[in-house]
C-alpha cells in the first residue's frame, strides 16, 4: 500500500515500482481500491486481507486503497486494525473524498458508494509511469458479489495478480488483457451451467456476469 492524494502521487509511486520492482519496464497492470471502512462488505471482507494483498502483488502490480494512510503521516486518520511494514494505518476521510473527486474527473465515471476496484494500464517510458485513464475495468465488488460473478473478494484480487504475473511477461495492453480473460472465464462456466440445467435463465445470467468485466472506454489523455 502506498500513500496517495491524487494522480500525480500514483504515478510518481508507479515511476518507482518500474524502476526498481516491476520484471517487466513498459506496461503493467494497476488497481486502485475504493472501500470505506464502516462498510460491512469492506470491513469483513476488504480490511483483513490488505496486508496479504500488499506483499502478494509483488513485482508485477500494485493497489492503491483510497484513504489509507499510515496514522504517524496522517494524525487524524482514525484507525482500522490494519498494520503493513510495522506501521499502523488509518483512513483519512478528507483525503478519500478529493481522491474520488479526482478520479471521477480523469476516468469519466461516478463513485456510487459501493466498494470497488478501479483496474486499468500503467505504462512507462525509461522516465516516468503514466496511467491510461482512457480505458478502465469498473468492478463493483458488491453487485459482484450479488449476481455471483466472484465468490469473494479475496478471489476475484487473487485472479488479477496471477493474471498481472502472466501480463508483466508478455502482452502490450495489460487491462484490455485482464478484461478479457476474465470474461471468456464467466462465459465458459456459464455454457456449462447452460448444458447442465437447459434453462435459458442460466445464459442471461452468465451475461450478467461477464458485464462485471468489462473494460470502459472514455475520451481523453493519457
């Protein structure tokens, strides 16, 4: 977990995980987690696991949690039981809220509440990390989780590094990649629930689902 206000801090922590951690120096695959504590979802579900998540992306990815911060950076940040590195982190409200502005500004998208995953491409060109805001995979984890397109969060992150790992050796555009492994993965489990039961209602429902993974254009710069 890294420590971020704006865009800016983002891709000045990328510039360094390309130099000094990521195997692969042009393209890689780049979460950022909306997920206020009070949430029940969050707090059961998303709060447990943010240190395994810390040292399981290892050299390929990294997830920025909105609003987290250590509390010796952030005094007024209020605490979540959450320890990373020996330090203790808290989140900071004020600091999640100009975190959503900024990034309903750059990705053309609204903040509904919910918790979610923002995945899209980081690129960098031997100078500095740049993330594409043009195209963005939107995973609302609770609707989600709701029509059954994950079992848990914890399973749907853990899907994303195995596959940030694949990315990082060999592909050019990591979250049109990510999108689209993820979604032939729904469709296949939902042709066999189609076999299985002959119902037309199960094929709906793998549309459904695979709607969860895709990726959303928006115009602009990167």
């Amino acid at each position: 977990m890294e420590v971020f206000y704006n865009r800016s801090d983002i891709e000045i922590c990328l510039t360094s995980a390309f130099k000094n951690r990521y195997k692969r120096k042009d393209a890689a695959l780049t979460g950022i987690l909306l997920a206020r504590p009070e949430d029940k979802l969050a707090k059961e579900l998303v709060l447990p696991n943010l240190e395994f998540w810390h040292y399981r992306s290892d050299y390929y990815t990294d997830f920025f949690c909105a609003g987290y911060v250590p509390t010796e950076l952030v005094s007024s940040a209020k605490p979540v039981g959450v320890t990373i590195d020996s330090s203790e982190w808290g989140f900071s409200l004020p600091a999640f809220v100009e975190i959503v502005g900024a990034l309903e500004c750059e990705a053309g998208w609204k903040y509904e509440g919910d918790p979610c995953l923002l995945l899209l491409s980081s690129y960098y060109d031997g100078n500095v990390a740049r993330l594409d805001f043009r195209r963005c995979l939107h995973l609302n984890l609770r609707e989600a989780l709701e029509d059954k397109a994950i079992s848990t969060p914890t399973q749907i992150v853990e899907v994303i590094f195995q596959l940030a790992k694949e990315i990082n050796e060999g592909t050019e555009d990591p979250v049109w990649e990510l999108s689209d492994k993820l979604g032939h993965k729904v469709i296949k489990a939902g042709i066999k629930d189609v076999l299985l039961s002959l119902l037309p209602g199960c094929l709906a429902s793998s549309t459904k689902k695979v709607l969860h993974f895709v990726v959303h254009q928006h115009a602009g710069d990167t």
